[in-house]
C-alpha cells in the first residue's frame, strides 16, 4: 500500500483551487486534509475520496471503485477511487474533492456508532 511523495504532491497541485490541502503520511499512503478532517487519501498512488450518499452515485457514475484496504477481508471504507482522466481535470477533481469535504464534514459531525459490549 505504498504511495510516492511525488504522486502526493502532485494531487495536491490539482486540487489548489481548495486552498492548500495537506498530505500527511499514513499507514505507507497519505491522508488529505484541508483544516478538516480526513476527506480523501492516497493509497498505492491512487486517489480517493471521501463518500457518503450525497456523493457516492457519481463517483462510481465515473467509474470509481471502493476502497478495500486489505485484499483478504471483505471491509471497504468509504472512499472511492477516481480514474485517471478525472484525476488529470484539476477543475472536475476540485468539485468532486468539495463535494467530499462536505461528506467529511457531515461525518465528523454525526455521533458515533455504539460499541457493542462483550461479557467476559
């Protein structure tokens, strides 16, 4: 799951138009952030963005694909790929990485999920 420095800047040079997105190392990728939290990462120099259901549909409308951060277990997160030709129009990448920072945001909002507590 390793990601170039070089593939790093590079996303972050096209979406400028944000303002200046930080990519902070994590777990042999990056995470984007823009005085936020998390709303896309980069994982085996591949970018992807933060999903939820206001976005979702058109980000695998483009042919996106959800991120599954092991190969043998079934969990997939909620992010979604973007394809080359989307990741090279700095001014469709930046609309859709909005449309993301918003899905942050509203989940960064919401309460979090219980834990379920085990009997030992």
């Amino acid at each position: 799951m390793a990601s170039s420095s070089g593939f790093a800047e590079y996303v972050c040079e096209q979406l400028e138009d944000l303002g200046r997105v930080q990519a902070k190392r994590m777990f042999g990728g990056f995470g984007l952030y823009l005085d936020s939290p998390m709303f896309a990462l980069i994982a085996d120099d591949e970018l992807y963005l933060k999903a939820d259901e206001t976005n979702l549909e058109t980000l695998t409308a483009l042919g996106g694909k959800s991120f599954k951060p092991f190969d043998n277990k079934p969990m997939i997160m909620s992010y979604v790929s973007v394809t080359a030709d989307v990741l090279d129009d700095a001014e469709r990448l930046s609309s859709l990485a909005r449309q993301s920072l918003t899905a942050a945001l509203r989940a960064a909002k919401k309460p979090p999920k219980p834990r379920s507590r085990r009997k030992a």
